[in-house]
C-alpha cells in the first residue's frame, strides 16, 4: 500500500511538473514580438500622405518609412511596407495582415481600448485648409454646417463633428485638395504639417490654412498601432523607439521631413 501511495505521489508531482513548465512556456511566449512573418517587421502605411509615406521616382520614402526603417534595424528585423487605403489599414492589424501601423495615427482613446500604441513619436497640430481668397471660415467655430473634407475614422473627422459641421470622406489628402478646389466643401481638415509640406513640393498658391489653436484642439499624440495582444511587440517598439530619440535620429527624420522637431509636445 505504502509503495503504491509513493508511486501516486511520484506520478501527481510529474504531472504538476509538466503543468508548471507548460504554464511557463505559455507565458514566455505572450512576452515575445508575434510577428505576421518570422525576422520580419510587417507594416501597414498608406503610400499616399506626404511627407509621411509616400513615392519619389516609383519608390516608397517618407517619414514614417524611414522610422519604421531604422526602428526594425534597431529590434534586429528586416522590414516589409503593405500599401493600404486608410480605412482598411487599422482593421489590417486586428486581422494580422501585418504586424503595426505607421501613418500619423492618433492615439485616441477609442483606439486605445482596441489596439495597443507605442510611445509618441510626434505631436501633430491640426489646421483648416481652403480657398487663398475664402474669408468666411476665420476660426474652426465657422463650419458649423459646413461642409468639410476628412478621412472617415479619423480624429480629423471626429472634429469636424465635435464642431458641427458635416463631414465629406476623402480617401487620402490629394483628393481632399481636389474637393476644396473644386468647391465641394467649404475647407478640410488635416495635418498642419501634411498641407505645408504639400504646399511646399507642389507649389500650391491657391490653397491656405489656419492653424486650429491647441486651446480648441489639443496637439495630437501620435503613436505605432499594435495589436491588442501583442504587447511582446509593444515592449521592443518602445525599445527602440527610445533609442532612436536618444541617438537623434527621431530628431533629425522630423527635420528633415517637418522643417522643424515635433518629437516633443
């Protein structure tokens, strides 16, 4: 009897054993990056949304593809660009089309609930953009019924709402300059520093901002977006990403794509 009860206690420690190093197992795999393929990062960018990502000569270049670049070399990756139209880019990462999401994402906090987000990497200030010789929108309390562009599922949509005016879907930002030229909206809204750079590489004349004060809408936190459960790929973004602040290179990539450091807040 005594023989058989240490053979049962032998067997139940094995199994707790097992158990233990399954648990264990478990758990040190939810720590590390899950990545769409093994060794590489798979990001998902418009293409289309200077100076984020965008083509010069057929080839893919911008801020955003140059960080994800030198974020990838950092964590050891080689990295892989999927071109997405924005409403189909988030949705992209919850179902593991590619592994994060770079392009001038808002951190808001409906998309935190959802997705995970890297530290900010820039601070972006949105503006009004319209006729040069438009005079009836002066602040952004004048769209109140207006109609005015903006990618729908975005911050910039959420705003014009906020303010009461009547949002008009623009699939990327070419085609919200088309719609205020053509005067099928009264403005758009969008990233200050996405239409100075536009105005600068195309010359645009007959377009105009206004800076939207930060006492009406607060500069945007932008961040990577991750899957909910990948929080191994969360923990190494913010890794390196904290490195690439330290050495300079966030800095120098906003100047050189910004004209100025909007790294910080």
């Amino acid at each position: 009897m005594k023989k058989l009860m240490k053979r049962l206690g032998l067997a139940a420690a094995g199994i707790l054993m097992v158990c233990g190093l399954a648990a264990c197992g478990k758990q040190a795999s939810s720590t590390q990056p899950q990545l769409v393929s093994k060794g590489t990062l798979t990001v998902g960018l418009e293409g289309t949304y200077a100076p984020y990502s965008y083509r010069q000569n057929g080839k893919l270049t911008g801020f955003e593809v140059e960080l994800a670049q030198q974020l990838a070399k950092k964590m050891g990756y080689k990295v892989k660009f999927v071109p997405t139209k924005w409403d189909s880019l988030i949705a992209g990462v919850g179902a593991k089309k590619f592994d994060l999401a770079i392009n001038d994402i808002a951190m808001t906090p409906e998309r935190k609930k959802a997705y995970r987000f890297s530290d900010p990497y820039i601070y972006s200030k949105s503006a009004l953009i319209m006729k040069k010789d438009d005079q009836a929108i002066k602040q952004v309390g004048d769209i109140k019924g207006q109609k005015i562009a903006a990618a729908t599922g975005t911050a910039n949509a959420d705003n014009v709402k906020k303010f009461g005016g009547q949002n008009v879907s623009s699939t990327d930002f070419a085609t919200a300059m088309s719609l205020v030229r053509e005067g099928r909206v009264a403005a758009a809204m969008n990233s200050k520093e996405a239409f100075l750079y536009y105005q600068k590489s195309t010359g645009a004349s007959d377009l105009k901002y206004q800076e939207i004060p930060t006492s009406k809408i607060k500069e945007q936190p932008i961040g990577i977006l991750m899957g909910k459960n990948n929080a191994g790929l969360q923990k190494k973004v913010n890794k390196a990403l904290a490195e690439l602040r330290k050495d300079g290179t966030l800095t120098r990539l906003s100047e050189k794509y910004f004209d100025g450091d909007i790294t910080k807040p």
